[in-house]
C-alpha cells in the first residue's frame, strides 16, 4: 500500500468506515480542490459524505490514505480519468419524467409561440445536467404532444459531467420509480415495454435528442459552444453550487445566451442575489428567468 507523505510531524489520523486513513486537514483540502475542478461544494456538514464516496475511489487505487488519493487528482499526469471516477462517484442521479413539469409545460404552450411571433424560425434547447435522460426526454415528449416539431426547426442538447449518467441516458431503459409522475398514457404512447418492470424509450422519441455529451460547466471552454442556445433547463445543480460558482455560470449562461434567452432553474434554486443579467418572470404560472 501507498503510505501517505510524511511532512515530518505526526498528525492526528481517523480511520473512516472502509479502513482508509483521513490525516487532519485532508477533508478541507479535497473539499477545496473538488469545488474548483467540478464546482461542487462541501461544507462542514457534508464533509463525511465527500469521505464515504471518495473513500472506495482511493481503495481501488490502491492507496490507504485520503491524502494520498488528493496527491493523486491534484498532481499526477493521468488525473483526468480519475476525475471522471470522482464525478460520477459524487453525482446524485436520481429524477423522474415530469419533474417540476409547470416549466416544461410553459416551454411548450408559452415561451416557443413567443420565440415564434420573434421571428426564430429554429430553436434550440439545452438541458444541464440531464442526468440519466429524464429530462430532455420529458421535453421532447411536451413539444411532441403540442406538435412542434412539425412547425419549428428545434434542436434538444443534453449534457452532464457524469459519464455514467450519461451511458444510462444513452441506453434508455428505465425502471417504475422513473414513471412516478408521467400519466400511463404518455408511458404507453414513448416507450416499450421490454422486460418486467422495464421500458426502453421508442427510437422516434430518442431520436429527437440531438445530442448526448459531457460537460463540466465550470470549464468556460466547454460551456460557451453549448450556452449559445435559446432555453437552458439547469434545474438542481445550483443547490450544489458555492454562491460565487453560481454567479459565474449564471454570467457565462447570460454572455452566450440568444436574445430573449430563458433559463429554467429548479424550484428550490435562485439567481435574484448572485445576478441581475436575468428578470424573474411569471409565465404561463411557471417562474423562468429571462435574458433580454
């Protein structure tokens, strides 16, 4: 095993649950170097949680130490591979069809008839992150109800910085808990039974997702070619966020935005302290904040 380095003063060391040894400060320093790399936050309360996901990571490593496991992401040439372990370790996958619909619902019925009476004749929409698939999917399922994209040239992007996720959202199977709130007759009408307790999506409705890929919207390089959209879906990702790692997004979001611009957050999110780029507006009884 790799033994942690010595700074040449004994420090106090825990033992978590799988064995591996956490040195004093370790949990701080990797707090601080995953909130830079990912934008994900861990404050003193969810530090254990940051150690109980890392831990096994450091394991399989072969490392018996926290300490050892940071070195590794913060220095080591091949640290690349190892952060795409950390975000999938790190991201909460769980959503369903039709969560917090009132947005989606507004997308169809309200905001694309305006972008329309604009004169857009094409539409894109990017949802950050989708997860497992859910979301985009929901969309696409809305604009084929109201007939869409029969009328319009709309283009649906979904991007997440889990590669796990994403592999997931690019089978398209997906089990009853992810049908909790979708009516049956949508289930029926966009995906097949093919197993117990199984559905895979119908190729006609995966086939209106233009594209699947990863993101670290942290990373401006990766964020500004995929931002140039008209309606962002970035809902419950801020709430992992530090208030300045929302800002920033929030910025880079409003810098390559089209005009109107609109951005769907999630319902326990907000943007009304960290940005004025956006108005907070009431549509169709839904709140999407607008670029203009």
């Amino acid at each position: 095993m790799t033994q942690a380095r010595s700074t040449g003063v004994a420090r106090p060391q825990r033992l978590d649950a799988t064995g591996v040894r956490v040195p004093e400060r370790t949990l701080p320093l990797l707090r601080d170097l995953v909130n830079a790399h990912t934008g994900m936050f861990y404050d003193g309360e969810r530090l254990t949680y940051l150690r109980d996901r890392l831990s096994p990571l450091a394991l399989e490593r072969g490392f018996d130490s926290l300490l050892d496991y940071y070195y590794l992401l913060k220095y080591d040439g091949t640290a690349a591979a190892e952060w795409a372990r950390v975000i999938d370790a790190l991201s909460v996958q769980e959503t369903y069809f039709w969560r917090e619909v009132d947005q989606v619902q507004a997308l169809a019925n309200r905001i694309l008839p305006s972008l329309v009476e604009a004169g857009r004749r094409n539409v894109r929409i990017w949802s950050v992150p989708c997860a497992t698939g859910e979301e985009p999917l929901s969309i696409a399922i809305a604009l084929e109800e109201e007939g869409w994209f029969n009328r319009l040239a709309i283009e649906i992007h979904a991007s997440d910085a889990s590669e796990a996720a994403l592999r997931k959202a690019e089978v398209g199977r997906y089990g009853p808990r992810a049908f909790r709130q979708l009516p049956e007759p949508l289930r029926e009408k966009y995906f097949d039974c093919v197993a117990t307790n199984t559905w895979a999506v119908k190729p006609a409705l995966k086939a209106r997702i233009a594209r699947w890929d990863r993101i670290n919207v942290v990373q401006p390089q990766e964020l500004a070619p995929r931002a140039a959209v008209d309606v962002i879906f970035c809902r419950n990702l801020f709430i992992y966020f530090h208030e300045t790692t929302v800002r920033f997004v929030a910025e880079q979001f409003a810098d390559c935005m089209r005009t109107p611009g609109f951005l769907c957050v999630g319902a326990a999110e907000s943007l009304l302290r960290v940005t004025n780029r956006f108005e907070l507006q009431d549509i169709g009884g839904a709140y999407v904040y607008v670029r203009s």
